[in-house]
C-alpha cells in the first residue's frame, strides 16, 4: 500500500514475492524512515489459522510511525493487510508445535530529496516465512553489554524501527563472540538498571514468588507477549512488580537464591528460559543453569496454551483468519 498526500493510503495489492525498485535518493536509504513489526500466523486446535493481538501491533506500528514522523497507517488496515496475505499463504502455515508463519509487516519513506525532514510518501508492505521454534529448546545465555546501550531516554528505544535494530548489532555480535545467544542492553544514564535484550523482553521471579521486570520507560519495546504475560500472571494471583531492577542485585540474587527464574520473552522466543547471565568477571546462574523455572514453567504453558487455541481465550487475544 502507498502513501502519497495528496490521495492517503492507496493502490492496496498483494503481488508474488519479488524484489523492489526504488531510486537511489530515497530518503529511507539515507535517515532511516523505517519501522517494522514481527508477528506469527499459527494453525490453532480448531484446525483454524489465526493471529494472536495483531491490533496490537496495528497500534504499535502506529506509535513507531508517529515517533519517526510517518504517515500513519489506519490499524483497521494493518490488520486487514496482515489478513489477506495470511489467507492467500495459508499453505504456508506450517503444523506442529512451536511452528508459524513468522509476518513482518514494515514501512519506508520512498520519498526522493536529500533535505533532512519527515518524508511525505510511504511504503507499507507486509512479508511472511514459515518458522520453527526460535531456541532450540533447554536454556539461553545471555552476556550483559558493558559498551553498549540500545536506547537512551528521548530516543526513539520505543518504537519498533531498524535504527534501534542496526545499532545492537555489534552487540550481539560481541554477545555470541561471548559465546552467548543474547545480548542485555542496561540504562544508558546508569548502566546499572536492565532494560531489555536484542530482541526480548526480560524477567525474573524472586523467592517470593513475584514476577519482576523493568517498567515501559521510553527505552524499552512495549512487547506484546511482555504484556500478555503480565495480564496472564495477573489472572493467576501472581504478584507483579515493574520496577527498575539493578543488574548487581540480580548476579547477588541469583548466587543467593534471592532470584531464582530469569526469562526471556516475545515473539520469536515465546518464554524462554535464561540459564546464565554473563557479564566481564561474573556468572549469574538461574536454578541448575538448564531447566526451566515452576513459575515461568507455568507461564509459558499458560500463554502457549491460548496461542495454539487450547485454552480458553479470555481477553479475546486470538484474530482467527482462515
Ligand atoms: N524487545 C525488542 C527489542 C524486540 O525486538 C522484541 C520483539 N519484537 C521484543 C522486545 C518483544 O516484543 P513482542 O513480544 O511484541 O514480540
């Protein structure tokens, strides 16, 4: 679908997966006018194809646009776009667990001129893949980033855009020369306080059973399957604290007994566990390094137990399509 401003959104047509033309000028080319989103199409029990919150990436994708200066896309448009590719590549939803058709939905300014402003036409193009499960199953490693941040307040570290993508890169690239799967980005102002991983949302449970993760601050993705998961902890008298939580409490706590699950959470990895935090000089080890925790256990069967349609879909989360 384009953007133009003198006709809005228009010329909606699905195509055959081909590579695109733009000029060389393009401004998403030279400032990065760029946002996306991730979200999987899965076969659920009724042997029906859904999706799971897609209003809630239509609204993300809005937020991202506004914060980036985009024309914004109608989220009644978001999803019927996201609709209509998933019904033309249903074959393409794969069956069996942990299997999806990953979307990535994503817009560019195509507009040519060199000036440093907002463009005034767009580009929303949605592409599917089928997908396996993200990990491989057992724990991740994650390695705390000691150079790098992700986003600093005023920044744009809330919406989903490449630029955020494009510098984490060497981060994680240093997180797997670690030889960890994760990078974990802490505060820019501190370096103290977590804040998110390259591609997750992040949380512990303490001794007491409370379920803990940083606060939405401006820095972090508003993650939908972090916000799914609190609604569902909610749902099952689960104690919630969003809070700033200091990495040198989380490495005492972990060598305690003070915090004894650490997860990892979103689209692609669902609930994974985090078997050990790294970081120059240190190890925090979560229960015995590679199992999954009781509690994160029984989150991650709750959540994954409405995605695939098995249990009952209270907050209305399941977009069936086919
Ligand atoms: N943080 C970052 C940086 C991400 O890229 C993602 C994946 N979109 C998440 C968190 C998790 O968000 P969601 O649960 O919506 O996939």
């Amino acid at each position: 679908i384009r953007f133009t401003e003198d006709k809005g959104w228009h010329e909606a047509k699905v195509s055959a997966y081909k590579p695109l033309s733009i000029d060389p000028a393009s401004t998403v080319l030279h400032y990065g006018q760029e946002i996306f989103e991730g979200m999987k199409a899965y076969r659920t029990a009724d042997g029906r194809i859904s999706a799971f919150r897609p209003e809630a990436n239509a609204r993300r994708f809005a937020e991202s646009a506004r914060r980036m200066g985009m024309a914004e896309l109608p989220e009644a448009l978001f999803v019927q776009a996201v609709d209509e590719l998933v019904k033309i590549d249903r074959a393409w939803v794969p069956s069996g667990d942990g299997r999806s058709l990953y979307l990535r939905p994503f817009m560019i300014s195509n507009e040519v001129f060199l000036g440093v402003k907002p463009a005034s036409e767009y580009l929303f193009i949605v592409i599917a893949c089928p997908v396996g499960s993200y990990f491989s199953g057992g724990a991740v490693s994650v390695w705390v980033s000691e150079h790098y941040t992700r986003a600093a307040p005023g920044g744009t570290g809330e919406a989903k855009c490449g630029g955020n993508y494009a510098g984490s890169l060497v981060a994680q690239a240093e997180a797997k020369e670690q030889g960890c799967d994760q990078v974990l980005f802490l505060d820019a102002r501190e370096r103290r306080y977590i804040e998110e991983m390259g591609g997750m949302n992040v949380m512990f449970v303490r001794d007491d059973g409370v379920l803990v993760t940083p606060p939405l601050g401006g820095t972090i993705l508003r993650g939908i399957t972090r916000d799914s998961l609190l609604r569902i902890a909610a749902d099952n008298n689960i104690t919630i604290e969003e809070t700033q939580i200091d990495i040198d409490d989380i490495f005492e706590g972990a060598a305690s007994g003070r915090y004894r699950e650490a997860f990892a959470c979103g689209t692609a990895a669902a609930l994974s566990p985090i078997g050990r935090l790294r970081r120059t000089g240190g190890e925090a080890v979560f229960g015995d390094g590679s199992s999954i925790g009781p509690v994160s256990a029984t989150l991650r069967q709750l959540l994954m137990g409405i995605q695939a349609g098995r249990s009952n879909d209270v907050h209305g989360w399941i977009h069936p399509i086919v």
